[in-house]
C-alpha cells in the first residue's frame, strides 16, 4: 500500500545549489565560446588576455623582447589573470572531468558556506593557485 505524499514533501531529482549550477554553466560557455566561436589565433589571443602566464611578471625571461610584443594586456591582466584562468580548459575532456569533481565537493561547501561566501573562496583559492604557482615557479 503506498502513501501519497503531499507535493511538498518531495525532494528533488537535482539538488544542487544555484551558485555551482551557475559556476559550471559559465565553465562550459566560456569553454563552448573558445572552441566554436574563435579561431585558432583568436583562441591564442584570448588566452594572452585572460590565462595565468608567470612570465608577465619576470620579464627577464623573454630576453630582450618587449613584453608588450608577447603578452598583450599591461597591468589588467596582471591583475584579473590571477582569477580569470580558473575559466579556462585546455579541451572538452578537462571541462567534463572537472565538473564531476566540482558537483559533490562543491555542492557540499556551497551548502555549507551559502552562495557569497562560496563565490568568494572559489575567488580566493583561484588566486592563491595561481599566487603558487608564480611563486613556485618563479624564473
């Protein structure tokens, strides 16, 4: 004998928060934007714009070669680089393959923490990633 439930009582078939399902649809749409919207040297250009590169910041390393004829950007993507690459994958697989890490763990500290506080440690970790890795990788 089952028992009908009133509407209210039902649980979801998805239950993830609205800030991850956000996070992930700007993943993808960037990612979807890069692969069928770009060119090739569009895609390069973009990527001089908004991926993490540490050899804005040792200028040494281009010997001799202005950075400006390299690295476009000056002092904007010094700075929004830092958070803008945690956008960005190298193909379809790493997008796929991230997500399904993000929905469990991500889920469960969006919960946690509520949307802002959310947003702001998916900033803050995205910028102490890339702090590493410049600093791990200085030179």
């Amino acid at each position: 004998m089952s028992e009908n439930l009133p509407a209210t009582s039902r649980e979801p078939v998805f239950n993830v928060p609205t800030v991850l399902v956000a996070l992930i649809a700007a993943l993808f749409l960037i990612h979807a934007g890069r692969a069928w919207l770009l060119t090739q040297d569009d895609d390069v250009e973009f990527l001089l714009w908004f991926a993490f590169i540490p050899a804005r910041y040792d200028t040494s390393l281009l010997q001799g070669i202005s950075p400006g004829d390299v690295i476009p950007g000056g002092i904007g993507p010094q700075v929004w680089t830092f958070l803008t690459y945690a956008f960005l994958h190298a193909d379809w697989t790493h997008v796929f393959v991230n997500t399904i890490w993000l929905l469990p763990f991500g889920t469960a500290v969006a919960r946690r923490f509520g949307t802002f506080r959310f947003a702001l440690m998916f900033a803050a970790t995205s910028i102490a990633g890339a702090l590493a890795h410049l600093v791990t990788h200085y030179g």
